[in-house]
C-alpha cells in the first residue's frame, strides 16, 4: 500500500514488469485474489532467490539470517510494498510468536522454527 511519503514502488505496472519479493510475513497488500503455495523446501527457496529478488525486509539481523539461509545477499530495506497482478513474493514465516517488543540477533533467529511460502496475487 502506497502512501504519501512512504517509500514504496508504484502501484500500477505491466505484468512483463512483475516484481519478485522478499518478505518475512505472509501480507496482503491490495484487495484481490491470492495464491499461497507452501510449505517450500529450503532448496526450492534458494533457487527463487537465484532468479532475483528485491527485499523488503526491515530488520538488519533478520537480512543477515536470510542472507545466509538463502544463500544471496538479502539488503536490509524498510519499504512498503504494494503487491500487483502477476507478482509474487517468497516469504518467511516464523511459527512462533516473539514476545512484544523483542528484536533477535541473526544468531537467535536461527533457532526460532520458520516456513517458507510463495504468494502471487493472481487477480
């Protein structure tokens, strides 16, 4: 969701510029039709990440979890994204609640269990 001063992309594109995401919720950025696929291997995640992505992950402790994981440099980027027809993003999803307030290390981040999931807004 574009707003104001908020640093976020345009909103309105062709789907031949579809945009490949990464996040660390599973959110819905505009009404529409959705399609969450998962849980994916941690390999299917890695080739994703192969074929580029941009990230929207805010935190640097859990860019540097993510770089590592996925093997490709995840830069730390607190955008708001607004996800268009034909995009998709691959997203991490911590399983467990943190507790309010709680920011972990890279380190800390690996024990928290995690699945990964491809959303693509279709419609």
């Amino acid at each position: 969701m574009s707003t104001g001063s908020n640093p976020s992309f345009p909103s309105s594109h062709s789907p031949s510029e579809a945009r490949r995401w990464l996040i660390n919720s599973p959110i819905l950025t505009a009404w529409g039709l959705w399609r969450f696929v998962g849980p994916l291997s941690l390999e299917e995640a890695r080739q994703w990440a192969a074929q580029g992505f941009e990230s929207a992950i805010g935190h640097a402790s859990t860019a540097e979890w993510l770089s590592q994981l996925l093997g490709h440099n995840v830069p730390t980027r607190r955008i708001t994204i607004s996800m268009n027809m034909g995009d998709e993003a691959l997203v991490v999803r911590l399983l467990r609640r943190l507790p309010e307030g709680s920011v972990l290390t890279a380190h800390e981040l690996r024990t928290v269990p995690y699945e990964l999931g491809l959303l693509r807004r279709i419609e």
